[in-house]
C-alpha cells in the first residue's frame, strides 16, 4: 500500500474516533447517539471500497489495542464483548459495499446514491442488532424484558437519525470527490 493511501486511511480512522465521540454522554437503549455512521459512509464512498473497509478496520484494531477510540471513550479487547461492538464491525461492511457502489463515480446516478444509502442503512441495522441482541441474550447483562423485538424498537429511535446522515452523506460525497481531486488516488471498484 502507498504511503499516501495509508495516510488517508488513518486520517479516516481518526475521524472515526471524532464521530463516535461527539456526543460521548447521549445514548437512547443503551446505544450512544454518533456520527460513525456518516464516516463509514463517507470512507467508501471517497475511498472506495477497499481502502474504505481497510480505514474502518484501522479504527477497530486502534481500538481494540486499547486506544479509547469507541463511543464514550472505550477501548481494549473487552470490547469484543460489548452488545454494541456489532456496529463496529458493520462500519467495515458499510464502507466496503458504499465504495462497491459509487466509489469511484465523481457523478453517480441518483439510483446508485440512493441504493448505496438504503444498503448502508440495512447493513449497518442487520448486522449492529442482530449482533447487539446475541451479546444480551447469551454474555451480557440482558434488561428486563428484552427480546428480539425489543432490539429491533431500541434501534427504531435511531432511524429517522440515520436516514438524515445516510442523505446527508450521499450529498456531501459528490461535492467532496470533486474538492479532493487529485489530492490522492482512489481506488476503481471493481
């Protein structure tokens, strides 16, 4: 990997580290309210999807080694085992399948934005809950009540939220392709 790329990749970390800790003391159900989402978002589809998925795995590793990077300052290897480490690992997924899709298109179609935005949102959801809801129901501390159901209700508070930056973001990439080109090389996806 060129060292230029490699630059860009953390620089993406690092603002991965900024949006999860943005409103550190916000949670609703547990989960805080960040901006990780539009990152991950932002990553693929500036990046594309390789380099993209490789500065969201940058963020976990950094993470993971005990940088508290995660949302309310959290970091180490317990966080392996937090209900909401699922959505770390969807940020990967998230900025791999946005840079499939418009990564390396300065001027994609609406369609391609809009599809790539639903498919962010439906990865982001499918594997953060479905993960968040097997942390609770077999190693960590499950809330009275809980079930699948109430996983899924938890995580209805955050859509209108994510819908708002998946726009949001999908708006913004265009304009900043064109703001950084030739700043340095994106990947073609393939």
């Amino acid at each position: 990997m060129k060292t230029k790329n490699m630059m860009i990749c953390a620089l993406f970390a690092a603002l991965m580290a900024v949006g999860a800790n943005v409103s550190p003391f916000l949670t609703i159900g547990g989960v805080p309210v960040t901006l990780q989402l539009l990152f991950a978002i932002l990553a693929g589809g500036i990046l594309g999807s390789r380099l993209g998925a490789v500065s969201m795995v940058t963020y976990m590793l950094i993470g993971l080694v005990g940088a508290p990077v995660f949302a309310q300052f959290k970091g180490g290897p317990a966080q392996l085992l937090s209900p909401t480490f699922g959505f770390i690992l969807s940020f990967i997924a998230v900025a791999y399948v946005t840079g499939k899709l418009v990564g390396d298109k300065v001027h994609a179609s609406k369609t391609s934005y809009i599809t790539a935005a639903l498919l962010s949102l439906f990865l982001n959801y499918m594997i953060g809950t479905n993960l968040m809801f097997a942390a609770f129901k077999y190693w960590a501390e499950t809330p009275d009540g809980f079930s699948y159901l109430v996983a899924w209700g938890w995580m209805a508070a955050y859509l209108p939220i994510d819908i708002g930056v998946a726009i949001l973001s999908f708006a913004v990439i265009p304009k900043l392709k064109i703001a950084l080109k030739g700043t340095f090389r994106v990947e073609k996806a393939a």
